[in-house]
C-alpha cells in the first residue's frame, strides 16, 4: 500500500479568477435553463458547455494551484491538466522582470511555469519554496 505525502506547503488560486469562473457558468447555465423554459432545443446544447464549465469551476474552488511536497512540486492547472515536476530534475529557478518565474532543468533546458489564475501574493512564495528545495536537493546530489 502507498503512503499518502503531506505537503509542506499550499499555494492558492486567485480570488478573483474564481470568482469569475464562477460567475461565467452561472450565466452560461442561466443562459441554458431559459432556453429550455422557453421550449428552445439550443438549451441542451448551451447546458452540455455550461455543466462542464461549472464541474470546472467547482474543482477549482476544491483543489489549490500547487501542492509542494518534499520531492517534488504538482501544479493543477485545471481538471484535465496535472503536472508534477521533481527538485531531482531542477538546477535552477528563476524569474523575469515581469514576475514569471521559469525552471532549467538539469540539461540546461529552460521552461517558464504557466501561472494563470494564482493568488497574486502567492508568486513569490510558490518561486521561495521551489529554490528552497533545489537548493537542499543540489546539496545532496552527487
């Protein structure tokens, strides 16, 4: 059986781009539901969208923006889209003037973190805990 990780630390998503989202499907299955009253057959073609958009923003709601463990790092971008990157992997992480934070991996390949819908406030301390543990990771590397 496999023991399940506690992470060290949770980094959260944007008020505001769950508000939002929110929001969007609530009009969108509004939109659907008036339709359908209205006897309008488009109602169940607008509802299928609305419906995903709603499971969609209830995730969001339910799930942080990145979960850090001590190995690795697993960023949610959305329901669909999971990826975890690990500190063994990562000799580097940086940040531009613009505030994004990009990743070399250790074949000196660059890559720029996709961080749409993170808490503002939460960039800095998403890129802190990431050199934090590649920093304690290249200490131990051979």
């Amino acid at each position: 059986m496999e023991k399940e990780e506690k992470p060290l630390q949770h980094i959260e998503r944007s008020p505001l781009f769950l508000l939002i989202s929110v929001l969007i499907s609530t009009a969108i299955v509004f939109a659907g539901y008036n339709l359908l009253k209205n006897t309008n057959p488009l109602g169940f073609i607008v509802l299928v969208p609305g419906a995903i958009l709603s499971f969609q923003s209830l995730w969001w709601l339910l799930n942080p923006f990145a979960l850090v463990f001590e190995d690795k790092i697993e960023i949610k971008q959305s329901l669909l889209h999971h990826k975890y990157r690990y500190f063994v992997d990562l000799k580097r992480v940086s940040e531009s003037k613009k505030g994004k934070i990009y990743i070399t991996y250790n074949d000196d390949e660059m890559e720029g973190l996709n961080l749409f819908g993170i808490k503002a406030s939460h960039v800095s301390l998403l890129k802190s805990e990431m050199e934090r543990s590649v920093a304690e990771n290249l200490k131990v590397r051979p």
